[in-house]
C-alpha cells in the first residue's frame, strides 16, 4: 500500500513597522516626521516637510515626503520586506490644524 503525504511548512514571519507623522498646522509651526524602530529597539526619526508654508499648504513639501516614504519603501523591499497594510488617519481635521499619521506594516519570512 502506497501512502502520500504532504507537509505544510509553517512559514513565520517577522514584522516591520514604519510611521509618518505629518503636520497639517498652518504656517508650517507644525513637526513631522517619519519613525522606525531598529532591530536594537532604538527609534530612528527621519525630519520630514510640514504639509503647510508661512503663504498656504506646500505641494513642493508634500512631493518631497512622498519621495521620502517612496525611498524608504523601496530600501526596505530591497532588504526582503514587503509591504502588508497601510493605514491612515488623520487628528483635529476638523479644526483645519492637527496631524496625518500613516502607519506602514512589513513582513518578511524569519531566516
């Protein structure tokens, strides 16, 4: 008698999470910023452009983070993560003032 089995690897993953922070606060008074955390638990913080200029929002600023968080994106694919989730949301909208805040999730397969 002939018995076939297959065996499913369980394939773990580590997870990877990248965070912007932007200011949607007129003037450009606001702080944004783009964080990780390393392998270590250090928090790397990466100045990033405030959505807002001292005349009116800045699409120059927001052109430059988006090829900041394109650049990162693409450094951490090139290291095997891959993107998973985005997930946005936004804080005192209502107010024309307050922060845009991005959360990007990682995965890649435990070595």
């Amino acid at each position: 008698m002939l018995f076939a089995f297959t065996f499913y690897a369980q394939v773990g993953y580590e997870f990877f999470q990248m965070t912007t922070v932007e200011s949607v606060v007129p003037g450009g008074l606001g702080r944004s910023r783009l964080i990780m955390t390393d392998e270590k638990g250090a928090i790397l913080e990466a100045k990033m452009e405030n959505f807002f200029s001292m005349v009116g929002i800045n699409f120059e600023n927001i052109r430059a983070n988006d090829k900041m968080i394109g650049d990162k994106i693409s450094e951490l694919a090139s290291k095997g993560w891959e993107l998973q989730h985005v997930y946005g949301g936004a804080y005192g909208h209502q107010e024309s003032t307050g922060i845009f805040i991005t959360r990007y999730i990682f995965r890649r397969p435990k070595n």
